[in-house]
C-alpha cells in the first residue's frame, strides 16, 4: 500500500486465489529402435506401441484417446559426415499423443510406467528435453475470472477504505485501476517440479487500485 499526500490518493493491491484442478492431460510417449534390418526395426517400435496401448487401456485410457504425432527414420549410412563403421544402420522414432480429460487416470498410468519397462518396452516419457511425464492444463480460467477480478477489487477497496479511515480521510472514487495479469501456479511449489506437471493448481491474481482521498 502507498500513500501520495501531495496529489491525494492511494494506492493498494487486492489479491485473489482460487485452488483448481487440471482437466485435461497431455502425455507424450516415444519409442526408439535401431538395427539393420529396417522391417525389423519397424516390428520392434510396432511391438512397443502395442504393448503400450494395452497397458494404457488397463488404466482406463481407450484407444481413441492415443493419436500418432509422427514416424522418423534415420538411415545412417546416408549421411556423408558418418566416420568408421556403421553399428545400427537404421534407427526409428514413433511418437504418440494421449490427450485426456481423466487427469487423474492418466496419473495413474505414468505412475506404473515401471510396468512397461519390465516388459521391455523402451520408450520416452515427455518431452525428449525437460522434466518428462504427463503435461496436465488447466482450461477453465475464463469461468472464473470475472468473480475472481471482483473479489481482488473488492479486497483492494476494503484495504483503501481502512487506510482512509486510519488518516483521517474519506474514501474517493477510483483514480486509476491495474487488473493485473492470471498465474497459474503450482498449488505446493516443489522444487524441480513446473507448475504444467501437477495436476493441482493455485490460479492467482494481484488488482492493483489507486483511490482518492478526500478531507
């Protein structure tokens, strides 16, 4: 809060907070497979994905929520800057998308990825850079938004009303009003962990308010 005697105003923030929850989950998995016979690459990464999606059904994610992003293939002994021999001639990477609105199944899921590890299956959880498992979003933040820019307003007047009271002075109208900008946060801020893997979420916002002052 800060105080301006010359020009007779005040200026004051109000904070609003709301706990949610994501409602939709984004996972990505890759799988990897080199050789020299490309049929049989292929068959390998074909195996994997199987394998996978009988594991994800297991956990309550159907197939028509899995999509395929993309296939590429390596053929090593087509690039002109290869030195020595050439171990795997061949290596593949598919990707798959599973996109749910089960945040909480799709948890439960990456939390048995061990499974399919046992199995054999070789694979990328996540992006290929970054923390890796399920990215989980929040889209509901336009529902919320009018009552939670009302309550930081509110919060503000309230605390603009008290330091009127506290110098002597009434209360004016509104000078000049900032609304502030949405954070989506983490709702317990983990080191390491981004706010995008936790499916709990503290959605904030600071009102930011200047009020006149009047004798």
């Amino acid at each position: 809060m800060e105080a301006r005697s010359a020009d007779r105003y005040v200026t004051v923030k109000g904070v609003a907070e709301r706990d949610v929850e994501a409602d939709l989950a984004v996972w990505t998995l890759q799988f990897t497979s080199g050789g020299n016979d490309l049929s049989q690459v292929q068959r390998v990464v074909s195996a994997n994905i199987e394998r996978t999606l009988t594991f994800l059904e297991r956990y309550g994610i159907p197939p028509e929520d899995v999509s395929v992003a993309g296939v590429r293939v390596v053929d090593a002994a087509a690039n002109p800057y290869q030195q020595g021999p050439v171990v795997n001639r061949y290596a593949m990477t598919q990707t798959i998308v599973i996109r749910s609105e089960q945040p909480r199944v799709v948890e439960e899921a990456s939390q048995n990825v061990g499974d399919l590890v046992e199995a054999g299956v070789v694979f990328i959880s996540g992006q290929e850079y970054g923390p890796g498992g399920p990215t989980y979003l929040f889209r509901a933040l336009n529902d919320i938004k009018p009552e939670m820019i009302a309550e930081a307003t509110a919060r503000a007047r309230e605390a603009a009303a008290e330091f009127a009271s506290d110098s002597g002075s009434r209360l004016g109208g509104i000078r000049r009003a900032n609304q502030g900008v949405f954070q989506i946060l983490p709702r317990d801020p983990t080191p390491g962990v981004a706010e995008s893997n936790r499916i709990e979420k503290t959605v904030r916002i600071v009102a930011t308010v200047e009020y006149l002052l009047r004798d």
